[in-house]
C-alpha cells in the first residue's frame, strides 16, 4: 500500500518537471445539411477565409504542426505548378494566436510541387500548468493551379521526445445549416471505445462558408454523446451529456465526456458522438472534431474529422 500511494505521487511530479524542463527549451519559432469540402473549395483572392482543418487541444510539452504538401492532382493529366497558402492557429473565439512576442503564429508559403510545407506552434506558448488550451488550425488558399491539389495534415509531437502522438488529416467537412424539415437530421461519427482514465471531446466551429455570398451567421446546434443503442449518457451528477448551444461566428463550442463517469476499471464502453443543426444560414458551415485525450496528462490521443465518404473525389481549388 505504501509503494503505491508512493507512485501516486511521483507520476505527476516526474510529469511536472518534463514541462518545466520542456518550457526552458521553447523557441518562438514556432443547402439542406448538405456536406462541402472545405479545402478543395475555388479559392483565388487575398480576401479567401480561413479553412479550419480541426479543433484540438493542446498541453505544455507538446507542438502543433499544420503540414501542407503540393501534391498533383491524380485526375487531371495537366502538369501541377506552385501553389500560395496561408497557415495559422486560431483560438477557440477566432481570433489569432500570439506567439510570447505578441506576433500571430502565421506564415505564407509558396509550394512547388511535390513539395510541403508546414507552421509550429509550441504548447509552451499558450499552455499552461492548470490544463489544455483548444486551438484551431487554419490554412488559407490563396492561389493554386490546376494539376496541384492542397493536402494538409494536423500533427502533435512531444517537444521533448520529438515524436508524434497525433496525425489527423486536414480536409475538413462542413454542414450546410439549413435543416431538413421538419426535424433536423442527427450527424453522427464513428463509434468508439472509452474507458477509465480519457475524456472524449465533440467540437463544432462556425466557419465561413467560402461557396456561399450570404453573411456568416450564428448558427443553433445540440450536441449529444449516447451509447450504441441511442440512449443518452449520464454524468457522475445524473445530467445527460447533451447540449444546445448558440455558436457566434468563427467561435467554436465542445461537448466532452469523462470515461470515469460510465467505465469501470478494464472495461469500454461504445459511445457515438452526434450533433444536430437547428438553425443558421448557408454564409456558414458548421464544421465538426472529434478528439480523445488523458486525464492525467491532458494529452490527445487521437483526433477526427467527419467523413462520410472517404473515397468520394473532391474537386481541387482553381
């Protein structure tokens, strides 16, 4: 019983020193529920919106990258060019990320093809000791040829061990918020497994609509986690885990669920994480992550987009 009350306590200081550690070595580099892709959308102008690619959090000791790769477009015999984009962060209100010197984690880049690029930005600069920060990834096309394909990814590595824990594809898909009548469809991901020890997380961004000439709105969504048979879950305080929210534009919301509220030790449990549009207008998309991070250390473990069909083709900017 001593030695393990003993390991209770060193886990969380042996963790606490790799951050302090980790923190002196941070640089400052660092249409009817209709689905669109957002980053295969014609985009050409200055003035392009940003493309979440995810919602996500982030945790002292760890780097979120935002990767984009010049590939030609499989499908079109013209030989790809150079393509510009604009790479940057965002936080969970829209609004740019500052790195310690007050400058936004954001850069420009042109690509040749069969090139990549990618932007840091270090959980030291945002994170900090009481948690995780929610962070979004955001690329912008700013000009892109016709035999090139944008093909971003959201990576998360430990800054110590330089490894990565998290490798999510880029594309992200939106919801036209304009239900169907006259009740608005559930959109469901994937099941998975939960147990002791994770917390699931659903985050839905408002995002501009760059197919669309009507002005971003506000857009009413309810978010639920339920079990495999539909049932709805129950917190440790006997609250269902479901809400409704307003989401402003640009701004993101999130649903979680603690796995010690419904798994006992050794055991998963299934849980569907969903979402419903009740309200908005088709200036926006409603853009959805699925994340699962630990407790303990408040890292991710795995992060999701929507995919209906993932062998779909999708057409290329121009």
């Amino acid at each position: 019983m001593k030695t393990a009350k003993k390991n209770t306590i060193i886990v969380p200081i042996i963790l606490s020193m790799l951050f302090v550690i980790d923190l002196f070595q941070t640089s400052a580099s660092t249409r009817n529920s209709t689905e669109a892709s957002y980053i295969n959308s014609p985009q050409e102008a200055p003035d392009a919106p940003h493309l979440p690619l995810a919602s996500v959090g982030i945790t002292l000791g760890q780097t979120a990258r935002i990767n984009v790769v010049n590939s030609p477009e499989p499908t079109n015999s013209v030989l790809p060019g150079p393509m510009t984009v604009e790479m940057c962060f965002h936080d969970a209100n829209g609004n740019l990320v500052m790195d310690r010197l007050r400058r936004p984690v954001q850069k420009i880049a042109t690509i040749d093809p069969h090139h990549g690029d990618s932007l840091d930005l270090n959980g030291n600069l945002v994170g900090g000791l009481a948690g995780r920060v929610v962070i979004i990834p955001c690329v912008r096309i700013l000009r892109v040829s016709e035999g090139s394909r944008p093909v971003p990814t959201v990576e998360i590595f430990s800054n110590l061990l330089k490894t990565s824990m998290v490798l999510n594809p880029g594309v992200a898909r939106g919801f036209d918020p304009q239900p169907d009548p006259p009740v608005a469809p559930e959109i469901a991901f994937g099941m998975v497994g939960i147990t002791e020890g994770t917390t699931a997380r659903l985050y839905l961004i408002n995002a501009q609509n760059p197919a669309s000439t009507e002005p971003q709105t506000d857009v009413t969504v309810e978010m639920e986690i339920h079990d495999a048979d539909g049932n709805e879950f129950l917190d440790r305080r006997g609250r269902p885990v479901r809400k409704t929210v307003n989401i402003e534009p640009n701004h993101s919301a999130f649903l979680e669920l603690n796995g010690n509220d419904i798994a006992v030790p050794g055991s998963r449990v299934g849980i569907i994480p969903c979402f419903k549009i009740l309200n908005g207008a088709r200036g926006s998309l409603v853009v959805p992550t699925f994340e699962m991070y630990l407790n303990i250390t408040q890292q991710t473990l795995l992060l999701g987009n929507f995919v209906s069909d993932p062998h779909a083709p999708v057409e290329p900017p121009r």
